[in-house]
C-alpha cells in the first residue's frame, strides 16, 4: 500500500510542502493520517489547557488542578515523542541521503534540549 504524503498547506492551498535545500524555509512532509493525528491530540490538551483555566477561576482544589497539568505534561510529552519519530523516519533520513549530515547535529540537540 502507497503512503501518500501531504502538507497541511497543501490541503488549504493547493501546495506541495516538502523540504527541499533551496528552500529557504524547511517543511516537513509527513504523511496526512500522522499529521491529522498530531492535530488530533494537540487539539485535544488546548481543551485540557482551558479545562485548567476553568478549574482555576472556580476555585477547584489545588491538588485535582495540579493532575490536570500532570496529564497535560504526559499528553504533550506523547505528541513530542510522535513528532520526533516521525520526523526521524522521514526528514532526517531524507536529509542524510540527500547528503546533508549536519542534520544529525541538529537533532543530537533538539534531544539534549528535550530530555533537559
């Protein structure tokens, strides 16, 4: 089966959005179901997110507010994770075809920075 890859711009504008060396902006280019899944879930903790806001302007318990970020934190820490994989499996391994090794450089440090 053929994964057809497409940009979330190409879906509002008509544009294919791929990462190309002349480009002066970088874009990923991941299939649509991992994107729309990525939406998903980021879509998903913004209600967490303002579920919080509420829980704080109506006096909820400080404790049940705090379990709340906590899973906010897990749900955002789950879609860091996605987007990392999926970011291995097809920008960084494009790139390095492509022959630009520099890519590895860039993503030993977006992991330092994200296990801080």
């Amino acid at each position: 089966m053929k994964t057809n890859f497409i940009s979330m711009e190409t879906m509002h504008n008509g544009h294919a959005g791929c990462s190309e060396k002349s480009s002066a902006v970088r874009k990923a280019h991941h299939p649509y179901e991992t994107k729309k899944n990525l939406i998903t879930r980021m879509k998903r903790i913004e209600g967490q997110i303002r579920g919080i806001s509420r829980m704080i302007d109506e006096d909820v318990y400080c404790d049940d507010i705090l379990h709340q970020f906590m899973s906010v934190e897990a749900a955002i820490n789950g879609v860091k994770t996605s987007l990392l994989e999926a970011h291995m499996k097809s920008c960084v391994v494009d790139q390095i075809q492509d022959g630009q090794l520099e890519v590895v450089d860039e993503l030993m440090t977006t992991i330092r920075k994200m296990t801080r």
